[in-house]
C-alpha cells in the first residue's frame, strides 16, 4: 500500500533570522533580508526530512506544490511526485492554504510541511484539525507544538508511519506572536487553533514555556559567576533570552533580548547583529559565546539565534560555548537533552554529548547535548 505524503515548502521561512529582522512575516520582509544578504534555507531543511525517508521511496509518493514549494527538492532525491498546485511566480500564504485544501480533499496520509509558526497557521486556517500534519522547523519563530525537533526527526516520524509502526496521534496547539512586538522586544504568543500531529516525544518538540523567569536571586547569582569568570582582550557574544539578559545587567549593559549583542572587556561593542556581521566583527579573535536554552523545548541552536550561524559556532569552538540556565528551567525538560537545531547536521552531530551548564555562582552541572538520535 501507497503512503500518500502532502509536502507543502513556506520558501521563504525562516529568511529573517540571520540578518536579525527576527522573523519573515510582514510585507516585504523577505524581500528586505535577502537584500541584506539573507539566503533561503527552508528547502535544504525539508531535504534533510525527505533523506530519511529514500529508502521508502517506493512506498510513498509525494503529493506537492510546484518549484520551491516542494516539487523541486522531491523530484531532486528521486521520489514519485505528483504535483497538485501550482503556485503563482512569488508565492505567498494564499498559495499555501489553497494547497493545503487540495491536500486535504485529496485525503493525503499525513501533511508535512516547512515553515514556522506563520506557516502553521495558514495550513491550520485550511485544514484544522482534520488530518494530521508535521512540521519541519523552518522559521524564525517555532512556538507551535506541531513540529518536529529537527528536520531529521521530522523524517524520522513521517518513517515510523510508513513502516507502519504504531504513533499515537495527538492534538498541539498552533501558536504565534506578533512580530512587530517581537522586534521591539516583547513576546506576546497566543493560541490560534490546534491540530492533529503523530505523537513521538522523542522528536516532536514540547510547546515553549510562555513564562519569564522570576527567580531573580539565581540569575543574580548565574550573572555575578560569568561576569566574574570573564577574561580580558576576549569578544563574548551574547546570546537571547532572559538568562543571558541578566548577565548584561549585571555589567550595566544594554541587551537585546531577542537579538545578538557583542562585548569586550565588559564594554558594547554592537547590538542585535546579523550572522555576516558576528563573522566579520569576531574574526581572528578569540571568541566565547554564552546562551541558554528555550524553556520547554531545550534548544540551545535553532530557535530565535540563527544569527549564530554553523560557521560561526564552529570558529568558536564548543569548549568555548558558555551555556547558562537555572535549575528549574532545566527540570522542566523531564530528562530530555539539550537541543542542536544549527541547520548542519555534521555540527549537531559533532555537538552532542555532555556540556557544563552554569546554574549558579561557581554551581555547574553536566546535561545531554543531542537531537533525534538520541533512542540509540
């Protein structure tokens, strides 16, 4: 029997992210990012799906949207494509949602998709929750509980499927925030619908912890431990989030929150830089970078960074990759590891294993660095 898999590619997804524009929705947004250098990366992530599923390919055929959407990177790796929309010249969430209604009347077995929490919203706005969907994180912002860890494991699941192995199917909620808040610093997530998604909690991601940390004395006492511990004439580039956040408080420092900043020597060298600019800027010196993990989900790359590019993580090199997080923050992942999402997977590979987590002053702990692999 035939596996009938809807593939739908938000081509654009994601573009935001490395030129710091922290997101791709909006008009003229993509336009924008790729002038600055932005390049798309959401068909490259949807092969690193597809990959896993080759040795399946004449057990399933790909029903998709023509060029970018899907049609181009299916046929590349060989599978029996059937194209059932075709998109206007510059697509847009209209050509999204209308081939995901055609997918749906088509009673495909499951919709994989790539995108973020914009796209997940239009194939939700199609098709509810009718049948099941998974999403291949693409984009900037990835709330929504209906992706998959990693691409990878997004083909591991849609695998698991076409073996015929028993997944239980769930219902996750689709969430987005507003982006122009977002940009300004302010995240306001809110719930938009839910869907139908295989339920594998070793590669579906748990939906992000909405709450900011409260316990000030910890990050009091993370902050005073990292600043303490800084070494002159050395570039830290400081990650997102509210952890890091105290750690620029601490030294008096404006942060970006949801942006990149660099220092020296505990003195602003730039904010909010893109991924070209942290290559340029920190090139031929010696470079830390501290951050901290995406509360609920355990991402460290992947999510909100991709300013930190995989060229840029492997010149800094991972002993010197300085990751911060509170104790609560880490309990609340239920054991499961730390996440590498850096669009390269022989980096994520070379990431994996065991990384000193700060908690405290001079308190550390060893915590699982990994992604989908990590049942062997």
């Amino acid at each position: 029997m035939q596996f009938k898999l809807g593939l739908i590619i938000n081509p654009v997804a994601g573009l935001g992210g490395s030129v710091a524009l922290k997101g791709s929705d909006g008009e003229n947004t993509a336009a924008k990012a790729i002038e600055l250098g932005a390049q798309a990366k959401a068909n490259s992530r949807t092969q690193a799906a597809l990959e896993v599923l080759v040795p399946y390919k004449e057990q399933l055929t790909i029903y998709t949207v023509n060029g970018d959407m899907g049609e181009k990177t299916a046929r590349a790796l060989g599978f029996n494509v059937e194209v059932i929309y075709t998109a206007s010249e510059v697509t847009s969430s209209d050509d999204t949602e209308a081939s995901a209604k055609l997918l749906k009347n088509l009673g495909v077995d499951l919709v994989l998709f790539a995108g973020g929490d914009g796209t997940a919203r239009n194939i939700c706005h199609a098709i509810e929750d009718t049948i099941p969907v998974l999403g291949i994180p693409a984009g900037c912002k990835i709330h929504s509980g209906v992706y998959a860890i990693t691409p990878r494991a997004a083909g591991r699941v849609v695998e698991m499927l076409v073996k015929g192995e028993l997944v239980t199917l769930a219902d996750a909620d689709v969430m987005d925030i507003d982006e122009e808040a977002f940009r300004q610093g302010t995240v306001k997530a809110k719930r938009y619908g839910e869907m139908q998604i295989p339920s594998e909690v070793r590669y579906v991601q748990a939906v992000k912890n909405g709450g900011k940390e409260t316990d000030e004395l910890v990050l009091a006492d993370i902050a005073a431990h990292v600043v303490s511990e800084m070494d002159e004439d050395t570039y830290y580039i400081m990650g997102s989030g509210s952890t890091v956040e105290a750690i620029m408080q601490e030294m008096g420092l404006d942060n970006t929150l949801l942006g990149v900043d660099l220092i020296k020597d505990q003195i602003l060298v730039a904010q909010d830089l893109t991924a070209k600019q942290l290559l340029d800027s920190t090139h031929g010196h010696v470079t830390k970078l501290v951050i901290t993990l995406i509360g609920g989900q355990g991402h460290i790359f992947g999510r909100g960074n991709q300013q930190l590019s995989p060229e840029l993580i492997r010149a800094i090199g991972k002993d010197n990759i300085i990751v911060v997080a509170t104790k609560t923050k880490l309990h609340a992942l239920n054991g499961r590891p730390l996440i590498c999402d850096t669009g390269d997977s022989a980096l994520d590979d070379e990431l994996t294993g065991y990384i000193k987590v700060t908690t405290g002053y001079n308190d550390h702990i060893m915590y699982a660095v990994g992604y989908e692999n990590q049942e062997k």
